[in-house]
C-alpha cells in the first residue's frame, strides 16, 4: 500500500527498541493454517473498523438468516452478497498441508460502479478481468466490498491493512490474488518460537513494504538482511530473486 512516510523514517523506526505496533500480536501463538470462517457472520461486524456504524442484535440475525452459498474450499457466504450485489467473492487465505500459504479468490468480482466512498479507478488483468483498485480520499473499505461484491475484510486481510489502520488516497487494494505467489503473514515469523515478541517482525515487514511502495530497493535490499530468515524458504527465495531482478511488481504484489 502507498505510504506517505519517507523510507528514511520507516527504516529508523524499525531500529528502535521497544517500538510496539498497536494492533501487532505481542507473541507467537498458535495460528490456524486456513483462515476460519465458523463464525463469519459475527467476524465481520467485528473486524469492522471503527467508524463503521454499530451493528445490532438484528442485523447480525439477518446476516446469519440469508441462504448460503458454498464458494468451494469450505467457505460458505450469504447469497445476497454486500451492498445491491447479488453474488459474494471472497479471498481466502489458507495453507495446503504445510506449505507457504496463499490466496484465492473464491466467487466472482462484479463492478457494481462507482459510489460516494468507492470512487476509484480500476485496473484490469491482461484477461480483462477485475485487478486492482486504487484508493481515493474519503474512500471506505466496507463501500469497495460493496462495489466490488466481495467481503471487504478479507480485502482487507489480504492487503495487509493492519488492524484498524485507515486506507489512504492512493493505496492500491489487489482484489484477484494469484494463488501461485505465497502470501506473506504480517504478524507472524517462520519457525518463531511460541511466546517469543513478533514485534521486532511486524515493524520489519512494515518497512520493507513502505520501501517497496516507495521503488527504494536500497533500503528494502537492507532490510531484507534482516527479515530473510523469518520467512518460509520458499518465500525467501521468490522475494531474495525479485530483488536481483528489480522485480517491484512482484514485490508490491507480495508486499501491497
């Protein structure tokens, strides 16, 4: 996503200790592999960010009521969709029996038009289909699901928009993942020992992505000394080329 902060700033921070991120797991647990959606219905209201309006008693009962629709991978969606849609995408994260985990667009995105807080331009792929979206000021996460007809917290989720942190005129959301490149987890580091601090980690990947966002590679080739060791080997080595490469539409995919 695009950072307005100077890399020069990110890197620094990223050096002090004691620096903690406010919606950053403090210690490594015990993580699902696959993303669990048993209790979709009530997850969404609460990962909802803060200026969303407050969700009643009702609504979750007719969000829970509608008829479901199985998108494959065990993930089933109300059939009326967000907003006017009548279809429902979602992007799950998941890990297949170990493996670096990925994501996948479950459903169809349907571009509904432009609304009052999804006013943005799209980019689409080379087969024409729905890509990317860039964000615009006043813009609101929950109105792009709507535009789009995908559920906006795994939106949000898979474009790295930590805990309540606001998008921001000029972020760029990816909607169609490629489920060949491995997603890379914000919160936590491979082979980290439980109850060790995921802080160090969490600032680490914060920068290298502001580094990306901002074509510094000098700064994300340094920071990436540092943070190689705690991604999955095979992730390390896709980003470890991208680098040699000056691939930065790759690493921005990876790191959005």
């Amino acid at each position: 996503m695009k950072r307005s902060t100077k890399i020069t700033t990110a890197v620094v921070a990223v050096a002090v200790a004691g620096l903690v991120a406010a919606a950053a797991p403090a210690v490594v647990g015990a993580a699902p592999a696959v993303l669990d959606v048993a209790s979709w219905a009530s997850e969404r209201f609460a990962a909802a960010p803060s200026t969303a309006p407050t969700s009643t008693a009702a609504d979750t009962e007719n969000l829970v009521g509608n008829e479901l629709v199985d998108l494959g991978d065990g993930i089933s969606v109300p059939a009326g969709g967000p907003g006017d849609c009548t279809t429902n995408a979602f992007i799950n994260i998941q890990s297949d029996d170990g493996s670096p985990m990925y994501a996948k667009l479950l459903g169809e995105l349907v571009d509904m038009g432009e609304s009052e807080l999804a006013s943005g331009p799209v980019t689409l792929d080379a087969d024409g289909e729905i890509f990317s979206y860039e964000v615009q000021p006043g813009d609101s996460l929950i109105a792009i699901g709507e535009r789009f007809c995908v559920d906006y917290v795994t939106v949000g989720s898979y474009n790295h928009v930590r805990g309540f942190e606001p998008i921001a005129p000029g972020d760029v959301l990816y909607l169609r993942p490629d489920p060949t490149l491995p997603f890379v987890d914000i919160y936590g580091p491979y082979n980290a020992e439980p109850g060790s601090s995921t802080i160090a980690y969490y600032d680490g990947v914060a920068a290298f992505s502001t580094a990306v966002a901002t074509a510094d590679l000098g700064a994300a080739r340094w920071l990436w000394q540092r943070l190689e060791k705690d991604m999955p080997p095979e992730t390390a080595a896709l980003i470890s080329q991208a680098l040699s490469d000056d691939d930065l539409p790759l690493l921005r995919r990876m790191f959005p």
